[in-house]
C-alpha cells in the first residue's frame, strides 16, 4: 500500500473552494508533469511503481496544513532529501509573487510519509 499526503498553507488565506482546487491540482499533478506526448490532447506518462500502485488501489491519502511558507518549504526540502517526489502548486500571493500554496509529496510508502507528515494538524 503506498499514500500521498498534501500539505497546505493557511497563511496564504485561501477560500474553501480555492484550497479544494489547490489540493486537486496537487494530487495529480506527478501525472501531468511526467506527461511525454508530443501532441496535445494526449497523455503519455511513465509510471513509478508507487505510482502505480496509488492510482490502481487505494488512493490513500492525507491532507494537513501548515501555518506559514517557512514550514512548507522544510518539509518540501526534507521530503526532496527522503527521495520522496514533490508537486508544489503556485498559487499568486499578491499582484506580482507567486508562491507554493500546497504541495503533494507522493505517492510512497505510508512509512515514509508520515515521517514528513507527523505533527501536523489534517485540515
């Protein structure tokens, strides 16, 4: 059994329906950024086998939030050191800056996630 686990920012304010969206784009955005067709409209994507496993199976997952960018991008550089995959989504903070609003760390073994996850409140 593998998981994935999205955190969120609450600084950032987001609306109920924007962080729905976020976390949306989040959990599959391993699938379009791994995306190798050449042509629109089409999807071409070699999977992991954890990968694979999450989206033919339980579709496990945890959702929990952080309180400020700091925290996101420890965890974001932990996990990078973990070798787990991370998808942040940029999300505009003011006119100008974009910013990670919520990032997805997996799909990866359960074990390994919640190494990154525990201590975090689920939102």
């Amino acid at each position: 059994m593998v998981k994935q686990a999205i955190i969120v920012r609450k600084d950032m304010n987001l609306k109920r329906r924007e962080i729905i969206s976020q976390a949306t784009k989040a959990s599959i955005k391993f699938i379009i950024e791994n995306n190798e067709a050449e042509r629109g409209g089409q999807l071409l994507v070699n999977l992991s086998s954890d990968e694979t496993a999450w989206l033919t199976g339980s579709f496990l997952q945890d959702i929990m939030f952080v309180e400020t960018k700091d925290q996101l991008e420890d965890i974001m550089l932990k996990a990078e050191l973990l070798g787990i995959e991370v998808y942040p989504v940029l999300s505009k903070k003011n006119s100008d800056v974009f910013e990670a609003s919520c990032v997805a760390l997996g799909p990866d073994e359960p074990e390994v996630i919640n190494k990154l996850i525990h201590g975090l409140k689920s939102l």
